[in-house]
C-alpha cells in the first residue's frame, strides 16, 4: 500500500508549541520529530513561535548558523525575522522560530483578507486570538518565501498547521501558494472543549448542538470560526481519536480525512537495573514526603496512585478522582493503605519551607504539619477548586484515614522546590495511575502511565481509552493493564464507584498478578509507538498531495 502514495519532498510543520513546551502537543510533535526526520533529513521544518528573549532563552532550541545562509539575506530584505536552528529533542530536526510581533500594525488588513476570502469572522477576537493569528500569518509568510527560495512545483510539499492557532497560515497559503498541499489537524474542538468546560452536557446532545450557535453562546465565534474554515478549506482535515472526529462532524459540520492518533517514542523509559532503581527511589521520596508532611510512618508496602496533567477540574476528572479516594475511606474491601497524588499545576506561590525542612532533618515526626494536604503554598488557597473539594469531603489526612491524599501543584520539571524530581521520574514509583476525563481527544497521561510499566484507570470518553478497548476487541479491566471505565454526561457517581471497586481490587493482587498486569501495560504502550501509528501520517500526506494536485490541474 505504502508503494502507492504520494509522499512530500518537504514537510513544514507549524504549531503554537514548536520548542515552547505547553501541553500535550508538544510531546506529540517532539516525539514523532525523529520518525520523519529519519526519512526525510532536514527536509522536515518545524515552525514555531519566537516568544524569547535573550534574557530567556527557549531551552529547546539551538541557534544554527550554518542553516540556509543565502535565504537568511532574503528574509532580511523581506524584513522577516527568524531564528534558524535546530529543536533540542531526539532526531534534532530543522526548527524555525518566527518572530510574528512586526505583523500586529497590519492585523486589521490581515483580518479583511480572511474574510473576504474564506468567511473567516475575527470581529469577536479578545484573548490570545489575535497573538496566534499573526504568529499563525508570520509562519505562512516565512513558508512562502523559502518556498520561492528554493523550491517549485516539482517538489511535493506539505504545510502541516495543527490547531485553530494555525489555522490562518493554512488558508494564507491555501490562497496564495496553490503549489502547496495543505493538511490541518485539530487536536480538540475550541468549542466541543468550551461546552465542556462549562459543565454543558456534551456527548448526548452533541448530535443537537449547532456549533455556530454555541460559538456564539459562549463567546468563542472567533476561535470557532477559523476552525471551522480552516477545516473546510484545506486539502486534508484531521484530528487524533475516534471521538473528536465525531465531535468535529458535528461541531464544525465537517467530517474528518483521516484520524492520526498520537504516538510516542519510549525511549526515555529506562531498562532494566536502571529502571528498578528508579523506581524504588521515586518510591521513597513520595513516601518520605507523606510521612514528613503527614507525620506518619507510612513504609514501602502502601499503594501509591496518582492523576496528573492540566489543572481542568472537570474535563481531566480530578472532581471524580477525589470523589472516589473519598469512598474509597469507607471500603471494607481495601486491603493497603492508599497514598494518593494529584499532580496538577495550580497557582503555586512557594514550596513549604516547612515541609521541606522536617523532610531534609532525616527525623519522623508523628504529628501532621499544618493544612497536611499540599506540598506548595497557593496564591489562591481559599479560592482552589481541589483544597475546596477536600475541605467539603472533610478529607484531612487523619492518623487512621487509610486513604491520604496530597495535592502536588506544580510543573514537575525537577525544580519545584519540594521533591525536585522530574515527572518521568517520579510516575514510575506508582502503583496505579488514574485519568477519570470527561474531556479528552487523545490523552498522554495514561499512554505514558502504561509505559513506564504502570496500570492505569481511565474512561471512554478519552481518546486513548477507546483505542485501547478497540485493541482489545472489548472493555479493558485492570489485569489487561488498562481499566476503561464508560463515562457518560450523567454517570459521575457511578464513575466514582468503578475508580474506588478498582483500586480496591487492586490492593489484593497477589505479586503475580501484579506482575501480569504491569506486563500487559508495557505491552500495550509498545502498539502505540510512532513506528506503528506514521502509516496514518502518510496516509493524511497523500490525501493532501493528492487534493493538491487536483485544485492546480483546475487553476
């Protein structure tokens, strides 16, 4: 098959977290950077943001003067500014980053154009709409002139643009550089993720939402309508899982081409001794923090669980997460005690200097350190949803609670203050991770999870959940290495029951079938490397290339 399709000489790929680590589409674009890379050496171009200073630089990008000398010359004379290097991460490939400040004095023109060419409505535009529509132009424009640098119509060439941030390059070149086929992939809906924020139902009335109408219900019109354009204009419209491709059909009326689901590379999963050693000392460290902060003597025999990922309370189901650790207090089943994490950036002010003291002294301590359920001082403490949840629930870590529960609030980049350990190396000392989402196209977090040898909990209505049941032909239970549980609009209760009966089951594994099961989900993750899921890249390139061809035979 893969004989047959047409593949692209050039591939440049802009995205708002191109060397600007912000969430999950950075690790999906650094991650599979090395894939294509291999095959198409410096022939791949990631375009990104140049939101840096020299007091600031980005740590994922390095300068690279011996890049493209003569076109540097022409982008000075087009007055473009651009820094040309290469992105810190495996397979270092080619990386742009666009200086997208010097178009601002020209937004109101721009804005006029994609109107009049493609309906694009940017008269509601507040926020960061009108930042990453003129980064999202600057790129095209820096595309365009590398393309009439070096290229021409006997080269195939891809624009990759992913999310509605992009979506304005997409349809600039779509207008202006016909040569160019033009692939769009949106990783979740601006608005299918407003409805969920706003605690609307989402899935069962999404066959009767009109996506127009809620754009403008929830003040997303300008969002929502680049998206939906930009979707409709391109040669080839994609998104990442089976269930926002159905939200796309409905919410932007437009079906998708392809989905690509989200791979990753595992190797910075580490093997063998090293991986042992690993993870008995992420063990020890969470254990000496709920012991210092906690005033317990909790020993290497307790359960550690965790959830992790962006601070959306409802959406990434932290509200249920707690919710069942709760029940979980009361289950006559639970046979350890529980010491469960959320690790999700908050507005953190300090860490503890506190807890930081009683864990360095080396000394136990029996009694709880004040407010025994965060690990950093918050700007908001009385105003943060997960404190306030706690409070409500009455969970204060008591001496005879079997279930403790910590809030961990920050980007665990290995420099937090308290633990000073990175998130890769600390997910590996979990027993059981858990993802309950209500809202999630793909979902890193338990791909990860299954990775790094951790059984993990989470839902059908995420994106990597129904992948993993599609796998197995059926609903996967904990001892397949993955626990999805059906989430709906309305079961939240019964969500909270199936997350507190799996942990509760888990707790009596014996050795063996703890074994199995941390087996089945390093097998599982290793389905999901790029190497198996690029064929759906290649496939979205054709189509792409293959659209373009037809529009320039009409032209």
């Amino acid at each position: 098959m893969e004989k047959d399709l047409l593949f692209p000489n050039y591939i440049f790929e802009s995205s708002w977290e191109v060397c600007n680590k912000v969430g999950g589409i950075y690790t999906v674009l650094s991650t599979r950077a090395k894939t294509l890379q291999d095959k198409l050496t410096d022939r791949i171009i990631f375009i990104g943001p140049d939101c840096w200073t020299e007091d600031n630089p980005s740590p994922y990008f390095v300068a690279d003067d011996s890049l493209f000398t003569e076109w540097r010359e022409v982008l000075h004379a087009q007055q473009l500014n651009v820094r040309i290097g290469r992105w810190n991460v495996h397979g270092n490939p080619v990386a742009l980053l666009v200086d997208f400040k010097p178009f601002f004095s020209k937004k109101d023109q721009i804005y006029a154009e994609m109107w009049e060419w493609y309906q694009v409505d940017s008269l509601h535009a507040y926020g960061d709409y009108d930042e990453a529509s003129m980064f999202s132009y600057a790129a095209a424009k820096v595309v365009e002139s590398f393309y009439n640098t070096y290229l021409d119509a006997s080269q195939k060439v891809v624009y990759h643009a992913n999310e509605w941030m992009t979506g304005m390059g997409a349809l600039y070149l779509q207008h202006e550089l016909p040569q160019v086929a033009t692939l769009f992939t949106t990783h979740a809906t601006s608005i299918g993720r407003s409805i969920a924020g706003n605690n609307k139902p989402l899935y069962d009335y999404l066959f009767a939402y009109n996506g127009d109408q809620m754009a403008g219900e929830l003040n997303m019109q300008s969002k929502h309508s680049i998206e939906k354009q930009t979707a409709k204009n391109v040669d080839c419209f994609t998104t990442v899982s089976d269930i926002t491709a159905n939200e796309c059909k409905e919410l932007l009326d437009k079906p998708v081409d392809v989905v690509l689901p989200n791979g990753f590379e595992n190797d910075f999963v580490p093997k063998g001794a090293q991986f042992t050693q690993k993870r008995k000392s992420a063990r020890k460290v969470l254990i000496n923090l709920a012991n210092a902060l906690l005033g317990t003597d909790l020993d290497d025999d307790v359960l550690i669980v965790s959830t992790s990922g962006r601070y959306e309370f409802r959406n990434k189901g932290v509200d249920v997460y707690i919710e069942a650790m709760n029940r979980l207090l009361r289950d006559k089943d639970l046979n350890k005690t529980v010491l469960a994490f959320i690790e999700v950036p908050g507005w953190v002010g300090e860490p503890r200097k506190d807890l930081v003291e009683r864990m360095n002294s080396g000394k136990k301590y029996d009694t709880p350190l004040e407010v025994p359920l965060v690990t950093h001082w918050l700007h908001n403490m009385s105003h943060d949803n997960v404190l306030g949840m706690l409070k409500f629930l009455n969970m204060w870590n008591r001496k005879e609670d079997k279930v403790k529960l910590i809030f961990l609030p920050c980007y665990l980049t290995g420099d937090d203050g308290v633990l000073n350990i990175t998130y890769y190396d600390l997910v590996l000392g979990n027993d059981l991770c858990i993802y309950p989402s209500y809202y999630e196209p793909w979902g890193y977090t338990p791909l990860e999870a299954v990775a790094f040898k951790v059984p993990c909990i989470t839902t059908d209505l995420a994106g990597f959940g129904l992948w993993a049941n599609k796998e197995a032909g059926t609903y996967r239970h904990i001892e397949d290495g993955v626990e999805v549980i059906h989430r709906t609009d309305y079961n939240y209760s019964e969500v909270a029951d199936a997350i507190k009966d799996t942990v509760a089951q888990f707790s009596n594994f014996t050795p063996e079938q703890v074994k199995k099961a941390r087996a089945a989900a390093d097998k599982l993750s290793k389905k999901a490397l790029w190497s198996n899921f690029i064929q759906y890249y290649y496939e979205a390139y054709h189509i792409a290339l293959t659209n373009a061809q037809k529009r320039n035979n009409h032209l």
